[in-house]
C-alpha cells in the first residue's frame, strides 16, 4: 500500500464512516458479545506475505463493528461520552495525514502555537481569569497525575526527584467523590494510597471545609507533609462538585497548591449560568476539563490550566542535549509539561470545532442536554418502583429498585436489551444506576427513550 493507494482508501473509509454515523440508532449501544468472540476470530500469527487491503478492509467490516460498543452512539447514556463531533474527526484525519510528533517547539511549530492559542480560546471561554496558561494532555488523569507529581517536588523542595523522599510522608486530600484517577496518581507518585486523605463531605456530598482544616491539622500535629488539595467539580458517581473557593481558602491558608478535576462537568462552564457551581475557581493552581467529553472534541483532549507552569516544568521538564533547540532556550516545548515525551497534534480538532460549531452552538447543546436530563429524571421518577436517588447535577442523576439485586438484574436487561446504555455506581453502599446525558448527536426522543425503555424492562 501506498500513498496513491491511501487516497483511494480514505475516500472508501469516508464513505464507510459515513454509512456508520448514519445507521447507528439500528445498532444495539453496547457490544453483545462474550469474552474471546473477536479473538477468536483473527489468526493466531501475523503474516509472513502481503495481503490485499480489500481483504482486510472486508475483514474489517466483518468483525469490527459487531464487536464495538458504539461511543457516538445518541443512546450512549453511560459513564460520559467520548464525543467525537464531525469537525473535530475531520482535523483528527488532517492531523493523521501530517503524523507529526510535536514533542518540542522545532519539531511542529503550528502544534504548539495552535495549541497555546487554544488553550487561551478555552480560558475565556470557560470564564476563568486572564493569566491563566495551559497544555493538552491526552487524558485528565496524566493531567492530575503532572499536578500530584508537582504537589510532591514543591513539598520537598524540589529534591524527590534526585534523591528520592527519605521516608518524608506526604499527604495528599481530596474526598471520596473524586475520580478514582486521584488514587492512581498518588500511587503512581510514590506518596501512597494511605496518604490519600479521604476528607469528609457535607449532605450534597461536598467536601467539609472544616474537615480539610482539621485533616490538615491533624496531619501536621503528626509530624506528616501536606502536599496538596485535589477538588472535584463535578464527580464521576453522582457529579458531586466541592465547595471550590471555601476549600481553596482552607488549602491557601496552608500554603499548599490545589488542582481541580472538572474533567467532565468542567465544559458546563463555558455557558455563564452554571459556574456558580465552581465558585471561587480563578484561586486554583491547576484545573483539569477534557474536551473530548461535553465539547465534542475527539477522544484524546484534557486540557490542563495552570496558574503557573514554573513548578510542573520544573517537576517534568529535562532537556538532554539531543532536545535542545540551539538559540531559542526560552521557547515552550510542551513535553516539559507533562509526563510522555511524544505529543500528538491534538490542538488542530480543537480548532475546528470551536470554530464549526461556536461556543454559541456547543452551549446550545450543553443546555438542552441539562434540561433533557431532567426531564427524563422526572419520566422515570413517575415510573412505580423507581426511586431517583441522587437529583440531577447538570446532566448526571442515579436511580434504582427497591433492592440492589433488582437493580443490577435492571440494568443487565437495559444494556442485553441495547437501545440504550446506562452504568452503575455504588453511592452510600448502595447498588444504583447512573444516566449522564451529553452525547454531542443525542435528541430529546433519544433522552427521552430511557424512561420508555425502563418502564418496558422493569418487570421482566
Ligand atoms: C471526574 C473525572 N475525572 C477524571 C476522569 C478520567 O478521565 P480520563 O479518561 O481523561 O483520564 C474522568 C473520566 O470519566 C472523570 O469523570
């Protein structure tokens, strides 16, 4: 295969894309398959010989999409969608024919200065105060991870990284309704799943800020390192959002650094009257969003703001000589801003679709997947033996059965069922299933189908 070769390909991909997104609402949302169905169909070896891409185009068409869980599905209702809004597919595929590798300023110079711009497009958008500078990562958790590797250097003085921590115990605190990529990150940062402080939340599951003080304290009376504060705007279980300005208040009163993750909720905020819920957000070190979850960017894009890159490049940055760019030291090469050194050309789909659909049209969907969602909450709630068991928070709520084995044989028969899919998550002890609205195609006929889908299964 060659690039003439390619051409006449792509074009049969487009057309093949095409008939995809078209037909999809025939397809069942999730993969109705058992373990080892698509293994079992590929060979157990690679080739030694050529073969024809229309073979392997065939073979494509025959085991791919039947095994696929469909994420641009407009009945995709589980965890948050990985949206993938034409424009933003359109950049990704102009993205993929130049295959750069913008590790460093010299080695894609329209990588980086698009992606600078973007960043500063996003920060306005989102409302938060000039100053504010940024990266895209591939996901929010490398985005929490650079901060809780950032929290961790400032809290020894920039010396773990040399000569490793010497026992020193730092303490990291966040509540329980963050993303379980916060526990990751403290893993992975050698601060330790104990020293996670999981501090306590008040009745809309938001973090204490008394309770941060005291844990604080406590810590300190200890002989412990407190490190940093991570906040959740918008938690992935129920889309719990902590009291942002009362616990940063609490956070700076100690000195310490605080990263938000707004990894999904986080795209809300570019429509005005939503960002009463991150109050306070403009006294935060470090923000995680991902674009590729509300704003319809393609899956991968998380946008980290930072109030001052000085700390996370110092933690992440190295520049052996054979990445130095002679002359121009003071350029900003982006892979001193995060963990992999190769960095895709991800700026450009964020670029396309700001501009195709505007902020006016990306509110637009935001605001009718909000008001769906709780129309929908309010169908089923009518629903008997429904109970809704956390009121929607922008487009999030959970509901469930009289029991949690009920409600585990419910969502089974849902998701066999595959008009629409829904997950689960435990709140309180308790078994419940989650329906998160904010797929970038989904009508109000699709929102609406979970409430006529449910009433249909229920008693089965
Ligand atoms: C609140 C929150 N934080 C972090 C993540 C992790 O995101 P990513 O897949 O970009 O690492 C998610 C994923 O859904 C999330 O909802």
């Amino acid at each position: 295969m060659n690039h003439d070769d390619l051409n006449h390909w792509s074009k049969r991909a487009a057309d093949w894309a095409s008939d995809y997104h078209r037909n999809l609402r025939n397809r069942p949302v999730r993969a109705p398959l058992l373990p080892g169905a698509i293994a079992r169909q590929l060979p157990a070896t690679a080739p030694d010989a050529p073969e024809p891409m229309e073979a392997i185009f065939a073979d494509f068409e025959r085991i791919v999409p039947p095994g696929m869980t469909h994420w641009q599905h407009p009945r995709f209702f589980a965890y948050f969608p990985a949206n993938a809004a034409p424009a933003s597919m359109l950049a990704e595929q102009l993205a993929n024919a130049m295959a750069c590798q913008g590790m460093l300023w010299q080695t894609s110079p329209a990588a980086t200065e698009i992606e600078q711009v973007m960043v500063g497009w996003l920060r306005g958008a989102l409302g938060l105060p000039a100053g504010f500078v940024g990266t895209i990562h591939d996901s929010a958790t490398t985005a929490t991870l650079s901060a809780i590797l950032t929290m961790r250097e400032q809290a020894l003085g920039f010396q773990s990284n040399i000569s490793g921590m010497h026992g020193k115990v730092l303490r990291i605190y966040a509540s329980a309704q963050t993303h379980s990529s916060v526990d990751k990150a403290v893993r992975v940062a050698g601060i330790g799943q104990d020293n996670l402080v999981k501090v306590a939340t008040d009745d809309s599951f938001s973090m204490r800020p008394d309770a941060l003080d005291a844990a604080i304290r406590a810590d300190l009376a200890l002989g412990m390192l407190p490190a940093g504060v991570v906040l959740c705007a918008g938690g992935t279980s129920i889309g719990a959002f902590d009291r942002i300005g009362d616990c940063i208040a609490v956070a700076k009163a100690h000195g310490l650094p605080v990263h938000v993750d707004a990894a999904w909720a986080g795209s809300a905020m570019i429509c005005p009257e939503f960002r009463a819920l991150w109050a306070g957000i403009e006294g935060a070190d470090s923000i995680v969003f991902n674009p590729h979850k509300w704003l319809g960017v393609q899956f991968d894009c998380a946008i980290q703001f930072l109030r001052d890159p000085g700390p996370q490049v110092k933690t992440l940055g190295l520049r052996p000589s054979y990445l130095e760019t002679a002359g121009r030291e003071e350029i900003v090469n982006f892979n001193e801003w995060t963990v992999p050194l190769g960095r895709r050309f991800r700026a450009l789909k964020l670029w396309f679709t700001l501009r195709a659909y505007g902020l006016d049209g990306l509110r637009a969907r935001i605001r009718n997947h909000v008001q769906w969602a709780q129309a929908s909450c309010t169908a089923l709630a009518a629903l008997p033996g429904v109970k809704i068991i956390t009121q929607p928070i922008l487009s999030l709520y959970t509901f469930a059965l009289a029991d949690d084995a009920q409600t585990e044989r419910l969502l089974h028969r849902i998701n066999d069922d595959g008009r629409i899919y829904l997950t689960q998550t435990l709140h309180e002890g308790r078994y419940v299933i989650r329906v998160q609205v904010g797929q970038f195609d989904c009508t109000q006929a699709d929102v609406m189908m979970i409430a006529q889908v449910v009433a249909e299964l229920i008693g089965d």
